[in-house]
C-alpha cells in the first residue's frame, strides 16, 4: 500500500496521463495543453514530478478550488487513483514549495495562449438573450484585483491611494480589461496590467477580437474619439453611454426622437476639424425605474430603420451582463473580498487568465445545457453549476483522458 501522500502508478503510466478533470479536461484536451506548452518552449528537457501538463491543469484546479491549499488542490487532482489496481510506483503530493517553483517555471504565457485559442464566443442563432437583430451583444468593462502584499507585486502592479491612514491600500492592485458576450457571460478578450495603465487604453488592446456582427456597449468611462475608433477599425457597431458634459451637436433629429451629431477629439474640440458622425438617443429612467437620470448613448448605427430609438434605450441595460460576469469571477469562483494567492507578478498574470478559461469552461457548459433545453442561458444558476463541476472534478480524477494500454513514453514518478 502507498504511504499517505502518495499514488502509485502501474507499469508504463505517466502520471500527467492519468490526470482528468471533468469539464476541465474537456474544455482542454491534454493534446491542446501539450501543444500549447510546447509552443511557448515550456516543453521539460527531463523527468520530473510536476511536468508542464500538470501544472497547468493544476493551476486551473486551483482556481476552481479557489481557497483550497497547494497540496489539498494536488490532493484532488489524483482523489480516487489509489482505489485502482496494479500500481507498481509512486507519485507522492508535491510540497507547497515545489508547486510554487513548478508555476514559476512554467509561467503566465501558457495560460494565456490557452486563453487565445480556446475563448471565443459561443452564442449561436438559437442562443436566447444573445441577440439584437442582426448584431452580437458584446460588452466591455474593467475591474482590479487585490494581490498579496509582497515587494515584487506592489512595485510592479502598485496600490491605489487612500484618504486615510498612511495613504495607500493595503493591498497591490492588478488591473483587468475583458470583453464578454452579453447573453452567455463568455469571457472572449481579456488584458491585465499594473494599475497605472487606464482601463481605456488596456481595453484598447481588446478591439482587435471585435467582428462586424458584434455591438459593443460600453459605460461612459470608455468615450473618447480614438477609442471609439479603435472599436469601429474592425467593422464592430457600438453603443456607448457618455458624460452629460460632453458636447453633442444637434446635426439632424430624426423620426424616433434621436438625432444625429458627432464627437471629436479633446485636442480639437475648438477646431472640430476631424469628427466623427454618431447619432445620439437620450431617454430619462423614471421613477418606478430609476432617479430620473437623463441617459445620453452614442452610437455607430445611424439610420433609426436598422435600430429604433426606443430598443437602444432599452438594449442598454444589457451592458450590465458583464458587471454580473466580472462578479462570478470575482466573488463564487473566488470569494468575497478576494486576494490573489500569487506573490510574483508573473505569478499574478497566470492566475487572473486560470482564473478566465476555467469561467469561459463552465460558462461555454451552462450555454451547451441551455441549448439542450431550448433555455435562455441566464435561467441556469452559475453557482450551482459550480458546486456541480466541483463534485463532478474530484470524482473524475482517477479517470484518465487517454485510451487505456501503457504509455509509448514512461516516465519516473
């Protein structure tokens, strides 16, 4: 019998072919983990206890078992391998510190070139919810998260300042852009940066993923004449909320109530000699829905036939969608209040994207579950289907992903 802490694999077994993780597994096949590990030059040149393949998967574990330890996560990777026969050798569960050292090696960029090739959107034209006419619903936003409060991190994320005690937060503070389909909470582009870089300019690098079916809502913390630019480059419509400071000609009103006007740069707003056209819907929530807020949206859809004013108005609250998925992230696949295990910046930077590809997992299952029961998406609890997966993992994990008969390559536990 193996002594605690140990599993022991039969003749020929590798133990990253044993490894399984249910909807994990699925999402990303162990060949695609190879491939991508390979292709960041990660590939190990020797044997060892945590081969890359493992640590990637064990560092989504460890973000669906968010709060769990180091050694309990790698505990639940192998739950169940030793009620299988015929083990001839060992795989012990590594120390906390050899996991930690495992992570360094391998690094944030294969979780980030998994994230490229696995997340796109999922909708499809029989998803409920993901729709308006013609268009995709995509939706940008930004969000921090509070990190350990090492040295490496706070020099190289920073901390936001405070108005009281010594002037500063507690905690380092990484910064997070992501762009997400409204109807299903996928998770399709995403950045992280130090807290120094606006979230503007890191959604900036998000716009290259936009498609001419999609329309992009955003809040007005993302107006500006480059940005909107940025956003249309790729042929995407967008509909965005801007400040009722911001100047907005009356060109020509039209039928619904809209009118068409258009937005410059602040270094010409005296000249305005390079606008660009827009067309504005103004609507007042009142007050059985709201404060009586005058809303002022722009967007790229000019002619009112192709969008009435009244459906822009009421489209926009979808733009909330990705506040609600920024919160699954954040506070039930994490927790309340969450801090970020990770003590090294590259660290950090691997965990956020483990943190994304394991949402866009269980999102892309709660949308295909959906389908199945001609169900719009939002009517299947997200924390639910966590609980599921979580249970469904760690009864999994003694099954192997690959066809049974011995490895053509073995290697030492």
């Amino acid at each position: 019998m193996p002594r605690p802490g140990q599993v022991k694999l039969s003749v020929g077994d590798r133990f990253s072919d044993r490894i399984a993780l249910g909807v994990l597994t699925r999402a990303f096949p162990p060949e695609l983990i190879d491939e991508v590990v390979a292709g960041c030059g990660r590939t190990e040149q020797r044997s060892r206890l945590l081969p890359a393949r493992v640590v990637v998967y064990f560092v989504l574990a460890m973000c669906l078992f968010f709060g769990q330890g180091y050694e309990e996560v790698a505990r639940l990777l192998v739950q169940g391998l030793e009620r299988e026969s015929r083990w001839a050798r060992a795989w012990r569960v590594p120390t906390t510190a050899a996991i930690g050292r495992a992570r360094l090696r391998l690094g944030p960029e294969p979780l980030r070139a998994l994230f490229a090739r696995v997340c796109r959107p999922v909708a499809d034209k029989r998803t409920q919810g993901a729709w308006y006419r013609r268009w995709r619903l995509v939706a940008v936003d930004g969000t921090t998260f509070d990190l350990p409060d090492t040295a490496a991190n706070a020099e190289f994320f920073g901390r936001p300042g405070t108005s009281r005690g010594q002037g500063r937060s507690a905690y380092p503070q990484a910064r997070v852009a992501a762009v997400a389909e409204c109807g299903t909470h996928v998770v399709f582009a995403a950045e992280v940066a130090p807290l120094s870089v606006h979230e503007t300019a890191l959604a900036e690098r998000l716009f290259p993923a936009l498609t001419k079916d999609m329309l992009l809502l955003a809040d007005r913390g993302f107006c500006g004449l480059d940005l909107w630019r940025a956003a249309r480059a790729g042929g995407a419509d967008l509909l965005w909320r801007v400040r009722s400071t911001a100047v907005l000609p009356i060109l020509t009103p039209l039928d619904d109530g809209s009118y068409l006007s258009e937005i410059v740069a602040a270094r010409d707003k005296n000249r305005r000699a390079d606008p660009e056209r827009v067309r504005v819907v103004e609507f007042t929530l009142g007050p059985r829905g709201g404060d009586g807020t005058v809303y002022r949206l722009i967007t790229s859809i000019l002619d009112p036939a192709d969008a009435p004013a009244s459906e822009l108005a009421a489209l926009y609250a979808q733009r909330w969608e990705i506040e609600n998925t920024l919160d699954e992230i954040k506070n039930h696949q994490g927790s309340p209040g969450i801090v970020l295990r990770s003590q090294h910046p590259r660290g950090v930077e691997q965990e956020i994207f483990a943190f994304l590809l394991v949402h866009h997992a269980l999102r892309d299952l709660m949308h295909r579950a959906a389908l199945h029961a001609g169900h719009d998406p939002d009517r299947i609890s997200f924390t639910r289907t966590l609980r599921v997966v979580r249970r469904h993992v760690t009864g999994q994990a003694a099954l192997s992903p690959l066809p049974a008969g011995p490895s053509p390559h073995p290697e030492p536990a």
